[in-house]
C-alpha cells in the first residue's frame, strides 16, 4: 500500500491565485457603478451651481435699472476663479474656482415697448454648461 506523499490540508499557491482572480473579477464588477455613480454626481453638483450663477447674474440684471443693462453687463467676461456675487464680491469656495461667465444684452423692441434680451453662459473647464436668456422690459 502506497501511501500519499503529501498531506493535503490547505490550499496549493495556484488555486489560491485562481480564488484572488476570480474575487477580484467579481469585485470590479460590483464597484463600477458606484464610480460611475460618483461621476454622475458630480457632473449634476456642477450643473446645479451652473444654474445658481446664470440665475443670480439674470437676477441682477432684472433688479437694475433699465438704461444701465448694456453698460454694465454688454459683454460681462468672468474669468475661471474671478466669479462674483450681486455685491462684486469673490465667490471664494472651490466647487466655483473652474466656472467661468458671460453675459451681454441686445436692444430690442415690441411696438412701443423697449425691452432688453438678457443672456448668460455658463461654462466650467473651457465647456458650456448652461445658456439662459430672458426678456427684461423698462
């Protein structure tokens, strides 16, 4: 009678890589789409604080005075980490430091009635988030 030459009580080192692999597979599977969940987060973060400042910029320009749309916000460029609040002060916190905004205004008219078609363009990173436009009448 022969008796076995080893005592098998564990694992050999090729089946132990084999198990790792396999776990590693079904890992990867089961963490894509929180990753992908964390972008998508992310990318609505970004869109939300895009509409906030096209919001706020339209909102200033609704609340003053008529004659002074197009001198003070014709072709109103801010510059990524220059965005300003209705007071001209800097937004200071990071989620703003990539957003960059513009904002210009075109006479036009209805009849008898002057009106002024107000726009403003979000971008973040150099690409266009949001475009937002209203008519403001004197």
């Amino acid at each position: 009678m022969t008796k076995a030459r080893y005592n098998r009580k564990g694992f050999t080192l090729a089946e132990a890589l084999i198990a790792m692999v396999i776990l590693a597979m079904a890992a990867s599977g089961a963490i894509l789409p929180f990753s992908t969940g964390a972008a998508v987060q992310a990318e609505g973060a970004r869109r939300t604080l895009a509409a906030k400042l096209a919001a706020d910029r339209l909102e200033e320009m609704i609340n003053s005075d008529f004659d002074m749309l197009i001198p003070n916000y014709e072709g109103d460029y801010q510059i990524e980490g220059f965005i300003t609040d209705g007071n001209g002060a800097l937004f200071t916190d990071p989620a703003y430091a990539k957003f960059s905004r513009i904002s210009f205004c075109i006479p036009a008219s209805v009849g008898n009635v002057d009106l002024m078609w107000s726009t403003v363009l979000i971008y973040h990173d150099g690409t266009e988030m949001l475009h937002l436009s209203t008519l403001i009448g004197q």
